[in-house]
C-alpha cells in the first residue's frame, strides 16, 4: 500500500508538471497559443509555430527545405477572378499582376498543346469563321504517328501543297510532280502536243506550221513538227503530187471505185470481189465479184467458179446459218487449181468466212482475205 501511495504522489507531479510547461512536444505537447488563421509548421522535436495568416488572394508558398512557408503573392501572372469577357473565352493576365482577363486572341505559351486522350478520346480543333461557318480537323481513330510541319513560307496561288515525308522536314507549296500524279510542269506551250518524259515534268512540242505532220524522231528523242514526207525511212509520208486522169468514157455506177491502169490513168471498176452480195441455198455457178453468203441449213452443195477469171478476180464465201459443219459446203475449181489442186474444196467449218483470189493459171485461186 505505501508503494501504491509513492506511485501515485509521483505520477501527480508529472502531470502538474505538463501542465504548467505544455512546450514538451514528444509526449504531444503543443504551445500554448497559435496565430489566428496561421497555418501550423512542424519543427522536429521542437515546438510547432504557425505562418502569419496572410492577406486575401494570397499563396502559402514554400521556400525550400531550409525555411518555413509563408503566404506571398501567387505566380507572377497577378491574382483575381476573371472580370472580363465572354462564356467560352480563355483567360489569361494581360500583363504582369493585372487582374485575369477573357479574350478570343490568347498567345498560349507553352511547348506542346495536347488535344485529346490517348486510348480514350479524339482530339478535334474547331475554326469558326467570322460570320458563320465551322472547320473541323479531326484525325483518324488510328491517327498513325508523325509531323505535319506546316511550310516556312505562303508559297504562290494555286500551289499544292507537298508533303515533307513526316520527319523533320517542312511541307512546301509548289508543283505536284510526275511521281506523285502531276505534271511536274507549271506552263505548257499553247497548241502543242504533250509528252512524256519518265519521272521528269511532262514535255510539249513546238506548236509547228499549218499542214505540218507530228513525225517521230526515234526512240530517244522527241516526236517533233516537220513537213509531212520528209522522212527518208520507208513509214515516211509521201507529199508529191500526181495528176492521174480518169477516163470519162462511161459514168461510174454505185459501188465503183477509181481504179490505175497505167501511171498517169484510171478508170472507174467495180472492184474484184465483194461488191455483189448474193445468198446461195443450192448448186451455183460464181462471178468474179461475187460476195456469197451460203445457207447450207437445207443440204449441202457445190459452187463452181469461173472457168476465164482475170487475174486478181475475187470471190468471197461466208457460212450464213452457221451450218458447214453439219452440212458442208463444195466448191468446184472448174478445171483451174485451188491452192494448186485441181480437186474440189470441201469447207466443213462452222462459221467459216474467206475469199479465194485468182492469180495465174499454174497456181489457180489462192485463198486470202
């Protein structure tokens, strides 16, 4: 009991002892007095202290791990709510510590303006025109990832604009190239003819003469404008001049066309082969103009030539149902030689269409076209 009494009276002093001295902070002491509206600074093991309370608008700002904080000015850019503007506008300090202004014409001064979220939202830059009118640049849900550095200079009107590649380099305006489906040419000599020249700006003529011809030069250089003929190659154009005079003996008949007989005349000829139609269904005996469209659908059967033709004479058979493979078709040489056989033709082919033209007596009727 005496012990309990000794513990007791002892306890009791240090409790009294607390009271009257409350700056021992380890066991949670605390001052006896803070400033009104300060805000509370630790000090280790020593007593804590509170800020001067500061002046409205302030800022409780550090001043590094040395010094306690204290209430000053915030930023440099001025204090106060915005008391100019528009809803939608930005804000921002007209000048240093002048109140917070709104204006549609803001400088925004920082390295990198981040439009959208990564992974989460699009970014989109809305232009509104003056009076009416919204541009939208939206980029693509994939957007890819490079620069689109816009030029160094405004270029001239009408220029494209080019890509930099989306590196480093700078876009440019000026002439879209072959390669990327231009011209690669910013004039074209009025009236002449366009050419091409590879991955290089497309060329064009000289506009040349009246009567003048576009004459090849050859692989390896340009056509160009000459005078029609002046070519000494076989292809070149023939512009002499010859009077060749027709005999008026006997006015022409529909289908006859100017025919030479000598180097300086012609006469008007029904030409050889293919001027005088006929549809054949039965044994026929040809002319040498014949063009005969023969219908075998009935039966087969034989067609003789002439037995005189004059050389070059021509006659031309077609199968008109499509029916000389099932029905064929005969023709009879009349003494003479096709493709120097005095045997009869037999054609089986269906659809067939030819003409056998008549050269010499030892050969006979050749077939051509």
């Amino acid at each position: 009991m005496k012990k309990i009494l000794i513990l007791l009276a002892l306890f009791s002093n240090f409790a009294l002892a607390q009271i009257n001295n409350p700056t021992f902070v380890g066991p949670g002491g605390r001052p006896t007095t803070f400033t009104n509206h300060g805000v509370l600074v630790g000090k280790g093991t020593a007593n804590a202290t509170a800020t001067a309370a500061g002046t409205s608008g302030q800022c409780l700002t550090s001043n590094g791990p040395s010094a306690d904080p204290t209430y000053q000015t915030c930023g440099a850019g001025g204090t106060g709510t915005v008391n100019s503007g528009t809803a939608g506008q930005m804000t921002y300090y007209a000048t240093t510590g002048t109140a917070v202004s709104g204006t549609p014409n803001v400088t925004v001064n920082l390295g990198d303006l981040f439009l959208g979220i990564l992974n989460t939202t699009g970014g989109q830059l809305d232009i509104f025109g003056a009076t009416s009118g919204d541009i939208s640049i939206i980029p693509q849900a994939a957007a890819g990832t490079y620069n689109f550095n816009l030029p160094t200079s405004a270029g001239t009107s009408g220029q494209a604009l080019l890509s930099g590649g989306g590196g480093s380099t700078a876009q440019s305006y000026g002439t879209l190239a072959v390669p990327a489906g231009g011209t690669g040419a910013v004039t074209l000599t009025a009236h002449g003819i366009l050419l091409g020249e590879g991955t290089s700006a497309i060329g064009a003529t000289a506009a040349g003469t009246a009567g003048q011809c576009l004459l090849s030069n050859g692989p390896s250089a340009d056509a160009t404008f000459q005078t029609c003929g002046s070519s000494t190659s076989a292809n070149g154009l023939n512009s002499a001049t010859t009077t060749v005079n027709v005999s008026a003996a006997a006015a022409p008949t529909s289908g006859q066309v100017i025919t030479a007989t000598s180097g300086t005349s012609a006469t008007w000829q029904t030409p050889a082969g293919g001027s005088n139609y006929v549809v054949e269904t039965t044994t026929y005996g040809a002319s040498s103009s014949d063009y005969i469209l023969a219908d075998t659908t009935s039966a087969a059967f034989t067609i003789t030539l002439p037995a005189a033709p004059a050389q070059f004479a021509r006659i031309c058979f077609i199968d008109a149902a499509g029916t000389f493979n099932t029905n064929t078709l005969t023709i009879n040489p009349n003494s003479l030689k096709i493709m120097g056989s005095t045997s009869n033709m037999t054609v089986t082919t269906q659809y067939a269409n030819f003409c056998l033209v008549y050269y010499t007596s030892g050969l006979g009727w050749r077939i051509g076209n």
